[in-house]
C-alpha cells in the first residue's frame, strides 16, 4: 500500500488504498467544528477520486468537541458522503466514545451506514462484511 500524507496547520491525514478500502488516519492537536469539516470534507473528496466507498477513518486529535459540534459534524458527513459509503470509525480514546457513539446515530439516522470502533482490526471485519 502507497500512503499519501497531506498536512494543515490544524491536522495531518494520511491515506493508503488497498484493493478493499481507503484507509485514512487524522492526527492533530485541535478539534473543532470547523477543523472537522475540513477533513471531512478532504477524506470524502479522497474517496471520490479513488471511487473507493468504503472508508476505515482512525482519528488520533488531541481535544474534545461538545456534543453539538459531534451533532454538526455527523449531520455534515451523512449528507456529503456519496450513496453506498460505509465508515468505520476508529478512535482509541475511550473518554470520547459516548461523543462517538452519539455522532454515529446522528449519521445512521441520516441514512450513513456508518460504526464505531475501538480497533482497526474490529472496524476492518465489520468494513469488509457483507
């Protein structure tokens, strides 16, 4: 796999495609509404361009959203994925999961198939199911 890395003054994404999945890893010390929808917005167009709708998203970033910035975000990429985009999600900071978790029924309500995880290993097997 060939990884691309593309930075911001706010965060750092790298990306590496295989034949199943884009795999894309965000790393940052700030988050925020704004900051989050910029990636976003990055990692979405990415897919695009590979025409790779599955995506495997570890985010490493340092701060915590409230949960109407989680509400924002989600809503923002429930309506910006393409149809047939499947998200596994995966952060390891334990503190956020009740935000993730929040976020991701926000987007599963707006039609995302979308989860989240605690591990790449637990979101790749859920990514590559049928």
């Amino acid at each position: 796999m060939v990884s691309e890395i593309r930075t911001s003054a706010d965060y750092r994404i790298e990306f590496r495609a295989n034949e199943s999945y884009l795999y894309v890893r965000v790393e940052g010390l700030k988050d925020g509404a704004e900051i989050s929808k910029k990636y976003w917005k990055a990692l979405l167009d990415e897919s695009r361009e590979r025409n790779s709708s599955y995506l495997l998203v570890e985010v490493k970033l340092t701060d915590t959203m409230s949960a109407a910035e989680v509400y924002e975000i989600a809503k923002f990429v429930a309506e910006t994925a393409p149809d047939g985009t499947k998200i596994a999600y995966v952060d390891r900071r334990h503190y956020h999961q009740e935000l993730n978790r929040f976020g991701n029924l926000v987007a599963n309500n707006r039609g995302l198939n979308s989860r989240v995880f605690d591990s790449v290993d637990e979101a790749e097997i859920w990514l590559l199911a049928n």
